[in-house]
C-alpha cells in the first residue's frame, strides 16, 4: 500500500496544558507531522527543555514567537491559545489558506454580540463567525469535511453537549428543567499560575465557581439549539476537584426517561469515542483518563425523573483530542487516526 503523504502542522501555545497534550498526540499521529511550535515568554527555547514529557521526540523544535509565521508548507493549525489572543492569528492563517483548528472560545459563538457579552471584549474578527464550524464531532461530521475554520468546543459543553443533544432532538426531554452539575480537574483552568490554583488550596478542598453563569452555559444553551433545535434552560454549577485532569457533568432531568438510553445508544452506534453504558451502570473519570472517549450512563430515577452521567478527559477529548479528531475529519483521515490508545488505568 503507498505510503500516506504527511500533512506539515503547526501548533500555537505549545507550552500551555492543550498545547502540550497536542504535542503528545501529534508525536504519534502517522500523518499529521509537527513543523512548527509557538508560544509566548519561552519563545527562542528548545521544546525538549520546556516539555520534558515529550522526550527525544520534542528534540530539534525550537520555540517560535506566536506573531511569527509558519514555514509556507504548514496546511493546518491548532490554535491553543487564551482567547481574544487567538482571534488575530487565525485571521492571518485564514487569509493564507492554512486550515485552523481553535481551541480557543474565539469562535465558538456565532453571534459576535452575545460573545462581546460574555467576554467582555468585542469581537476581534466578526467577520470570520459565519465561517467557523462548531466541532463537536459526532453532530458535525459533514459540515467539518469542508471546514476551514473549525471552534473546538470548551470541555464542559462537550461533555453536557454529548449527553444533552439527542435527548433534546429526539424530544424526550424537558429543556426548561435541566440541573447541569459539573466538575473538572485542575488543568481544566491551564498552566499559567493562579494564587486560588496553588496545591495548599486546591488540595483536599472542593468548591463550586463560576456563578451565577458561567461563559460555558451560554455556549452550552446555544449550541443545543442550533444542534438540536430547541435551546435549553440550563441551571449550569461548575465544581474544582482535587485532581490533575478529568472531568464529570451529572444531568439531572425530566422527560420520557425510560427512552433515554434507546435515543443516546442509537445516536452513538458507529461513533468509536461515545460510549453509552448498560442502563444503570455509571462512568468514571478515570476510565477515560488520557483518552479522547466521552462515556455516558443513564440511571431512571423515578417516572418522570433522571440522571444522565458523562465523564471525559478535559485536556482529551474536551480539547486536544477532540481537536485531532476534528482535523482528522476536515482532511479525510478516518476519525480515529493517531487517536487509539486506552485510559492510563489504575
Ligand atoms: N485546559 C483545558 O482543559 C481546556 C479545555 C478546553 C479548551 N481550553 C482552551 O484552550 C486554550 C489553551 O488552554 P490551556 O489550558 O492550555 O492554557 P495554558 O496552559 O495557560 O496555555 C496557554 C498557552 O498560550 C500562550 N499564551 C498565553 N497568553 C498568550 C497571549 N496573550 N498571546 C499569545 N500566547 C499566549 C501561553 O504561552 P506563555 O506561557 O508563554 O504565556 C501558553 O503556551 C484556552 O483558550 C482554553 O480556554 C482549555
């Protein structure tokens, strides 16, 4: 069989928690090949010396400045930066042709008023919104084969999004009386220090944050809409865990829930990173830990009342693995190229 041609990549915010699970996944991907990283104050450094985990593989790169451009052969581009930095450089990549991957929340709403609301800053590019997919994968498969622009969904919405969007299409369940109750490993907030982050704070302490709305609820109530076509009312409470990386949403809802697990199992047939367990069975964060799967458990709780449990990795499939999956789409690949490996188990 030939050989499959590489497609040259570049990797903005290298050093950050997304970037460097990136960076893991791309070193074993046989077609994706990393030719350029980027970053900020270790601009100028050797990638070996600033990501140790990577070993031998990172030796050679050198850091670029995230105002630098690529080589001309780069045909793809994750952006893992924060946002409203993210935004100008996808604009220069798009305008070279250059497909983008952004894991920012930069484009992640498609109206730029209700982004300026819940950022706080205008848009920096409205004039790109319209051509941004919304790539959580398993809905977007036809729209990502030709996207050139795709926003990566944050690690809650993919996470409640998952679980929510076939419920909500199918109808089977009340989308005014829904309980989001989500919590996330400490990655989920990147690498750069915070005092509230240190270990002596986050270490045996659980709190809640983010209320009373979290920029991810308005993501999560949009996005359901133009998925499912009704947009829920989501009562969406946040919780810091002590751990480094997962990430768990209890759904609690109201509906026709004795079709719950027939409508998310036939949703997911054929999809290789949903899982929706045997009724009444329940996930674990742990049994994803370092994968890109989402898996789902679904437990009837009374007539009319549930809960639905959906667990992944937040720097996997809530980002970097999600984000391989999506470029394995828009370039042909099958979905799972580069993206095989179990949880990292016990
Ligand atoms: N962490 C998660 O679980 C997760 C999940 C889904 C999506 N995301 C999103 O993915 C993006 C990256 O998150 P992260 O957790 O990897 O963050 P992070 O660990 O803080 O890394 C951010 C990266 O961007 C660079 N950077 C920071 N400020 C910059 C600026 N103003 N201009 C250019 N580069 C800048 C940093 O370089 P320096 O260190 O040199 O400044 C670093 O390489 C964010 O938009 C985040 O919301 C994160």
């Amino acid at each position: 069989m030939a050989k499959r041609k590489c497609i040259p990549v570049a990797v903005y915010g290298a050093t950050g928690y997304v970037g460097a699970e990136l960076l893991r996944l791309l070193a074993a991907h046989p077609v994706f090949a990393v030719r350029f990283v980027a970053a900020r104050q270790a601009r100028g450094r050797m990638l070996a010396e600033e990501l140790p985990p990577l070993g031998a593989w990172a030796e050679g790169l050198r850091i670029q400045g995230v105002e630098e451009a690529p080589p001309e052969e780069v045909a793809l581009a994750f952006l893992a930066l924060p946002h409203g930095a993210s935004a100008a450089i996808a604009a220069r990549l798009y305008a070279r042709g250059v497909r983008i991957v952004d894991l920012s929340a930069d484009f992640r709403h498609p109206d730029a008023k209700e982004y300026a609301r819940t950022y706080e800053a205008s848009h920096p590019h409205p004039e790109l919104l319209a051509e941004a997919v919304y790539g959580l994968a398993e809905h977007a498969r036809k729209a990502l084969a030709a996207a050139r622009l795709i926003a990566n969904p944050g690690c809650y919405p993919t996470a409640t999004l998952l679980a929510l969007v076939p419920l909500l299409r199918a109808g089977v369940l009340d989308p005014a009386r829904i309980v989001v109750d989500a919590k996330s490993g400490v990655s989920g907030a990147g690498r750069a220090a915070k005092r509230e982050l240190g270990f002596s704070e986050v270490n045996e302490s659980l709190r809640a944050y983010g209320l009373p709305r979290h920029r991810h609820q308005v993501e999560m109530e949009t996005q359901a809409g133009l998925l499912a076509g009704v947009r829920p009312q989501l009562r969406f409470v946040p919780h810091l865990v002590p751990m480094t990386r997962g990430m768990l949403v209890t759904i609690h809802a109201e509906g026709d829930v004795r079709r719950w697990h027939g409508v998310l199992t036939s949703a997911y047939r054929g999809c290789p990173f949903v899982r929706v367990l045997e009724e009444g069975r329940l996930p674990a964060t742990k049994h994803v830990l370092g994968t890109n799967r989402c898996d789902i458990g679904v437990v009837p709780l009374g007539a009319h009342t549930g809960v639905i449990v959906s667990v992944i990795d937040n720097l996997g499939k809530g980002a970097a693995g999600q984000a391989v999956q999506n470029a394995n789409i828009a370039f042909g690949l099958a979905e799972t190229t580069g993206l095989s490996s179990q949880a990292l188990w016990p």
